[in-house]
C-alpha cells in the first residue's frame, strides 16, 4: 500500500437519473457516503442547486443532518451554500445546531453564486433591494461572526452585532470559502479562510486562481497557512473503454448545460446513442463545442487516475483533493471511489473508528 500525498474527499450533487425519482437520488447519495466514510475518505460535501431537473440536493443543511446520522466518522458539510439565497443568521443558526449534534464532523462551504437559473434566483432571495452578490462580503463577514469566527478587519452589520447562532457554543464548524474564479480565491486570501476552488468547471482559471488564494493569504485566527482543495471530476473502471463508456452521460450532461436542454442523466447506452447523433447531425459550431466538453476530466483505469491526480497535485500544490462526478448508477461512483482508494492508499478505518461520532446526536434521557 502506497501513502497518500494529500487526503481525497468527495462532493456530490444527488443526480436524478432518467426514470428516476429525488428519493432514488438521496438514496443513492446516503450509500455513497456512506461508502466513502468506510474507504477512508477526509469529507463528504453536498451541493445547492435549485430548480434543475438532475438535481436533488436544494437544502445542504437538511441532508447534511441526514448524512452525519447515517456516517460515522467522515467530515460532512456543504460545497456549498450559496449565501446570496439566505439571510447570514439563518445559516448560522442551521450550521451552529449541526455542529453541537455532530461535534468536529461538519465543514460550512459557502459560494457566492446562486446556484440557480435567474428567475429561480430571483424567486430565493430574501428582498428586491439591492445586489445580494454585492452584499456578498458583507454577509459572509455576519456569518463568520454568528459562528464565532470574526473576520479580521470587517465590519459587522447591526444584526451580527446584536445576535448569536446559538446559545452556548463549545465549538464552531470551519467555514471555506468557495470558488470558480480570482474573486473568491482573492476574498478567501484576505479573510485567511480555506479556500475550495471548482477546478471540475474547467473554467481554465485553476492556475491563477491558485496563485492568487496563495498571493493574498493572511494568517487568521482560522487558519496559520492557506489551505487549498482542489475539486475534479474523475471516472474509474478497469479498463479505458468501458471508463470512456460510463462517461458518456456527463458528456451529455455537460452539453446539456451549456445548451439550456436540462434534463436528468441518461443511461450510457443512451448517451452514446445521443453523442453519436451529434456528432452525425450537429452544425461545425456544435459539433466543436462536444469536442471540447470533457464531462469528466479524469476518465480510465485507477493507474491513469491515480498519474492524472499526482499531477494535478505536481502542477498546484493542492492540500486536498475532492472527486466528484456524474454517472447514471451510484454503484459507477461507488466503484470509482473503490479503485481510487486502493490506488491512492488511503487508510479504510476499522469498526470502531467509524462508529464512533454515531453517537454523537443522541441524548440521553
């Protein structure tokens, strides 16, 4: 068994599959937790989107309550919520309980963007006045406070001066900060929060979002020295073409999102259909776009995934890794997380590690 050069974790947005329902969705995301939390995995972080037909997850903190009384030992938290939807104080409050229920096992990431369409975004927010994306640091600056985090040198509105999350804290979830660009890489920087970049976007702004976090970082009371995940999506199966083949949904899905045409994720037979169509019919514009949508990055064999994420690792300086990815089967991501485990080395806890945070949740009476 080889060690770890960096500890992987997971994120997951409980796809829909076509012909199935939200519940086969967050059945599905309970077993891949689940497993990751036997595998070895650092933490299981769960998405907010609204209003899309592929996905479950709209309310991290209710299946973030969900998934730590159904885990033992894994980090659960949120990847993230979207701050612009919620009032500061009503995140604090959501993420304050889940810490005192699940002690030193949740982690509050929170992102900037809406996670919606505009007319669902416009439907979430709390008032017609104003930017919430402009209010972003502003709130972010509450949220830290509420949780007993304050952010060095930020004003706090009159609200975070007044109230508290929770009664009698003994402990406050981590928060990080996430991102897709040099804005939030630059905010995370300054406030000297870790710091969670959407590498799996494939945006093309890794490098300089990288170096920006890293550029800008001052020291907090949160955190001595940066702290970087990398997020990419990555498929595994024995051989290359069957990899290939398992990942031709989220070819189709990436299409789909860059088209408008949502929908939930197809079977791979249906997908391979569908890309061969394309690629037959589609105008120059079209067929160039489905050249260059990876859908997922890492695709083959656990040996060309475990080269694949060293390098990425080589290229980033990267503390932490976390796989994700879109598949029609759960069991395709469970497998993945399988071969990645053994390739990477990580450590699978025994019985008793596992079980012991299950507890945590209970009161006596």
């Amino acid at each position: 068994m080889t060690t770890p050069r960096v500890p992987l974790s997971v994120l997951d947005l409980s796809t829909v599959s076509d012909g199935g329902t939200s519940r086969d969705a967050l059945a599905a995301t309970t077993a891949l937790a689940r497993r990751a939390d036997e595998l070895g995995y650092t933490r299981f972080w769960v998405a907010e989107h609204h209003s899309m037909p592929a996905v479950a997850s709209t309310a991290p903190a209710v299946l973030i309550a969900h998934l730590a009384a159904h885990t033992g030992r894994i980090r659960i938290g949120s990847g993230g919520v979207m701050l612009p939807n919620h009032p500061a104080l009503v995140v604090g409050e959501q993420f304050a309980m889940l810490e005192a229920l699940y002690p030193d096992r949740i982690d509050l990431g929170i992102g900037r963007a809406p996670g919606a369409d505009p007319v669902t975004a416009a439907a979430l927010r709390r008032s017609a006045n104003g930017d919430p994306v402009e209010q972003f640091p502003v709130d972010l600056a509450d949220t830290l406070a509420l949780l007993g985090r304050p952010a060095p040198g930020r004003a706090l509105s009159a609200v975070a001066q007044r109230l508290r999350a929770t009664p009698a804290a003994i402990s406050s979830p981590p928060v990080w900060l996430l991102g897709s660009s040099t804005y939030s890489a630059r905010l995370a920087g300054e406030l000297g929060l870790p710091f969670a970049y959407a590498h799996h976007f494939s945006t093309g702004q890794t490098d300089a979002a990288v170096a920006t976090y890293r550029e800008s970082f001052r020291p907090s009371e949160a955190l001595a020295s940066s702290r970087l995940v990398l997020t990419t999506s990555v498929l595994v199966a024995p051989t290359v073409a069957e990899a290939r083949f398992l990942a031709g949904p989220s070819r189709v899905m990436a299409l789909s999102l860059r088209t408008g045409r949502l929908g939930p994720v197809v079977s791979p037979d249906d997908a391979a259909a569908a890309l061969a169509e394309l690629e037959r019919t589609a105008p120059a514009q079209l067929s160039a776009l489905l050249a260059e949508l990876p859908g997922t990055q890492v695709v083959g064999t656990v040996t060309d995934a475990v080269a694949a994420l060293e390098a990425l690792v080589d290229r980033t300086g990267a503390d932490e890794l976390m796989i994700t990815g879109t598949a029609y089967d759960v069991q395709t991501r469970i497998e993945t997380l399988e071969h990645l485990a053994a390739g990477w080395g990580l450590h699978a806890p025994d019985a008793g590690e596992r079980g012991s945070a299950a507890g945590s949740a209970q009161v006596s009476g």
